[in-house]
C-alpha cells in the first residue's frame, strides 16, 4: 500500500472504533480521505478484473482437447485439465501430487520428464519438436508431448506446463500410408512395363526402373528429359497432345519411341493427368507398354499365313495342271482319235472308249480329293468326326498307317467355323507326322468337360527340337495363331526320336 494511506488507514480504525479526536483529524485530511477512498476503488477494480481473468483462464484451461499438466521443478503434477479424465482415463484428484512419470514413458522406458526438461533447456527455453510417449497403464497408447517454462509475474520459473496429445489414429494412419508408399514403389519399381511420372510442361520427374532400361537414359539424368522428346514420328506428337487436350487423358496410344542409343521400339502409351486436392493440374503419370516382340511375332504370323496360302495355291495349281490337266488332254487326246480315223475297228473303237471313260473316272476323283482338301463335304454335310474318319481313311489307302480316333460329339456342340479348324490342326498335324515323322502311329483324341474341348494328338515318329522349330517356323505358327483365335491354349511335346504330342484345350 502507498505509505501516505498507513496512518490515515490507521485513523479511519481508530474512528470506527468511537475515537473523538481520531474523527477531528480525518475532517483535516478531507483531501488525503478522498485520495484513500479513491485507490480502495481502483483496488477493487484490478480485483474484479483478475477474477475475471482466472475465470476466463480456468474456461480455456478445462476446454481444450489436449491433456494439459502444471508441475513443479520435479515434475510432479500440480493441476490437471478435464482431459485427463475424458482421454486418458484418470481423474484430477488421482493424479494430483504424482509423478508424471508414473502415468508416460519413453518408448525405451527412459523418464520422459528428464527426456522434455533436457530439450527444453537445450533449446533455449523452446521445444521445437513434440516428443513421442507411451501411457503407461495402456497398451500400444501413442501421445505427442510438448512442455514450456511456467513463470511468475516476475518472469521467475516456477514450473513447467506439459501439453499431451493422443496420437494412436495418426501415427497408425502414418504407418498404414508408409506402407502404402511402399507397396507403390516396389509396383512402380517392379513393373515389368514403363510407368513415368511428368510434370506440366512434360518434363520426366520420375521413371521406374523399366523405363530407364527402355529410354536407355541414367537416373541422373530423368529429369532432363520430355518424355514427347522420344516419340519418332513428329506426327505422333502433334497427335498425342491433341488427344491429352481432348480428353485430359490417352489409352493404348499406338506409337514409335527412339531411346537414346537411337533404337526404334513398337509400343502403346496409356496416361492421364494429375491433379492436386484443388484439383490444379500438376502433371502425367503414364504407363510405356513395349510391343516389339509382340508385333515381330504378328508380322510372323502373318507371313506365315500369307506362305501358307501360297503354297496352297501353288499346290492347288500344281495339283490340277499334274493330274486333272494331264487326264483331260489323255481325254481330248482319245476323243479326236475317234473323230479323225474312220477305219478302226469296233473293237478299237471300244478300247478308246473305255480308256475315255477311265480317264474321265480318274479326274473325278482327283477332283472329288482336290474338292476335300479345300472344303471336305462331310465336314459341311455330316460333322468333324466323320471328316477327320474320312481323312484318316484316305491316307491308310496311300500310305501303311495306323490310326486311333476317339471323338466323343455326344459330349460338346461346336460351331462349323470351329469344326473347320480344329479339321484344319489335325490335317497339319497329320501331314507333319508323316512327312517330317515318319510315322506309323497317329492317336487323336477329342473330348469335353462342363468348360473346355480338349484334343490330344500324338504320334510315334522322329520328333523335333521345339525351339529350333518355333525360331523357324515349321509352320507351328500358323497352328497356334488358329487356336489363340478361338481363345484355347497349345502344349507342344516332342523331342528327337520320341515322338509328338499337342494338347489343346479351347474354352466352350
């Protein structure tokens, strides 16, 4: 109190106490009176005005989400906000006067109070990092603490407030999304095909490591790289942003890149555009699916279909010119020597006609041979096991074979379409047995389940090396392009001098 209002306080007792002269002295210090009434206001004032203030501190105290500790120099705990009851499960009163190392620890065990004091101190009155804890009394409770000096109003450190935050969502939320990460890295990294990630001006930010071995350019050097830069043909790039603008993304974009050693590569690019939560473009993610060797083979099977057609025409030429060529000038040939001699005898006449009628006979059957192996009339007529008997009959005539067919129609229904190329498989199987084979035995097999046709074709000749023969051809090539066709499957065995087995399987 100011010393001016000690002796006129003292008065003021001494009259309310009934003092006569003490009442004669006060009406001579009217003033200083005045002064002392007016300071007891302004006292209460600043009185009403701190109530006020713990009050609202109180309120903010009791209201925030986070658990909030006073404790003194030894980390005992003064006071304790309403948090502590609603989020860690103990109340005010239970952990009043304890340490607070009795209820956190480390996640090695250590003292997290010595672990806080230490930062704080080291870092110049300021935590810049919260420090993770485990709640002692429960199991896998991850809490983020923060902890600052609590002074006086004579700026003097009387303690310390820990704040404590509950971090079990986020920090299983961090693991879950660092493991998320990494599953697409190794996808990213492990792919098979190219993945690239570019920014808006087409520039490669990242590319997995695919990529790299396809663009043939270091990791060093991704980011230095557009990847329209790679695109061969410079229609192709006006072509591919036009579609990227059209659409804001491309799917099996068919194109040519050139890597950097200056190799031209087939592939099908497929990308769209990134965007952020404000949905603001940031850049491409796309994938580079290399086709080279898948189109090496398409241009194979082509060719191959292409030399198969011609060397059927160049038979079917052969064929009519060899046989039914010959036979019909051998006709030609009899007729005009009926017409032009006019002496021979009836006898003779006979003769030529039979040798007419021979002849004519043998073209018609060279034609009705001709006719099956373009499009056999049992096959269209009657089914594929009366085609596949009427060609094995055929051959046993020609040539000292032995077959076995077993086709059991009563278990599937096929398309004729079907029909003619599984007739068609066998056919090449059938003449590769016994002209590059030397077969005697033949076994074919056709059966189903509730799903597939299967057919087993085997046969006892020489065999062959499979991968020599798919490198050249041998027409395997074009027997597999015809299954792949009807979505079936082929198992190719054979070795040298033990004989061959297909197994195909076509889903019903």
């Amino acid at each position: 109190m100011d010393p001016r209002f000690i002796k006129l306080s003292n008065l003021l007792i001494e009259y309310s106490l009934g003092n006569y002269d003490a009442k004669i002295k006060l009406s001579k210090q009217k003033d200083a009176v005045d002064a002392f009434i007016s300071n007891v206001n302004m006292l209460g004032e600043e009185l009403k005005s701190t109530a006020i203030s713990r009050n609202h501190f109180n309120n903010i105290f009791d209201s925030v989400s986070d658990t909030v500790f006073v404790l003194n120099k030894k980390g005992i705990i003064e006071l304790a906000n309403k948090s502590v009851s609603d989020h860690l499960g103990f109340t005010d009163e239970s952990v009043s006067n304890k340490k607070i190392d009795d209820y956190f620890t480390c996640f090695n065990k250590t003292s997290l109070f010595n672990k806080l004091k230490k930062q704080l101190h080291a870092d110049n009155n300021f935590q810049n990092d919260p420090i993770l804890g485990l709640v002692r009394s429960k199991t896998n409770f991850i809490v983020s603490c923060s902890m600052s000096f609590l002074t006086n109003s004579k700026k003097q450190r009387t303690g310390y407030i820990l704040t404590v935050r509950d971090v079990t969502q986020i920090k299983t939320f961090e693991e879950r999304l660092i493991a998320s990460e990494e599953k697409y890295r190794n996808i990213f990294q492990n792919s098979s095909d190219s993945i690239f990630i570019s920014d808006d001006t087409d520039y490669l930010s990242d590319l997995n490591s695919a990529g790299i071995d396809l663009l043939k350019i270091k990791p060093h050097e991704i980011k230095n790289h557009k990847i329209s830069d790679f695109l061969y043909n410079p229609n192709d790039k006006k072509l591919f942003f036009e579609k990227i603008k059209a659409k804001n993304d491309i799917v099996d974009f068919k194109t040519k890149l050139i890597n950097a050693t200056g190799e031209i590569i087939d592939c099908i690019i497929s990308l769209n555009k990134i965007t952020d939560d404000r949905k603001h473009f940031k850049g491409y993610q796309g994938f580079i699916k290399n086709i080279t060797k898948q189109e090496e083979v398409d241009n194979l099977i082509v060719r191959t279909i292409n030399d198969t057609q011609e060397k059927e025409r160049i038979r079917f030429s052969k064929d009519i010119h060899d046989s039914l060529g010959q036979q019909l000038s051998a006709v030609k040939f009899y007729i005009g020597t009926l017409r032009n001699t006019y002496n021979l005898s009836d006898e003779k006449k006979n003769e030529v006609v039979e040798k007419s009628n021979d002849a004519i006979l043998d073209v018609l059957s060279d034609l009705r041979n001709i006719c099956f192996n373009l499009m056999p009339q049992t096959l269209q007529n009657v089914g594929l096991k009366a085609a596949i008997s009427e060609l094995c009959r055929k051959i046993v005539i020609a040539d000292e074979l032995e077959f076995k067919i077993i086709i059991n129609e009563d278990q599937f229904s096929i398309s004729k379409n079907l029909e003619f190329t599984i007739f068609r498989v066998i056919q090449e199987f059938i003449n590769n047995s016994i002209t590059h084979g030397k077969s005697s035995k033949i076994s074919i097999k056709i059966t189903a389940d509730k799903k597939d046709l299967i057919i087993s074709l085997k046969d006892n000749g020489m065999g062959f090396d499979i991968t020599k023969a798919r490198k050249e051809g041998m027409g395997l090539l074009n027997v597999r392009s015809r299954v792949k066709s009807y979505n079936g499957s082929i198992t190719i065995t054979s070795a040298p001098k033990k004989g061959t087995s297909y197994l195909i399987i076509i889903p019903l």
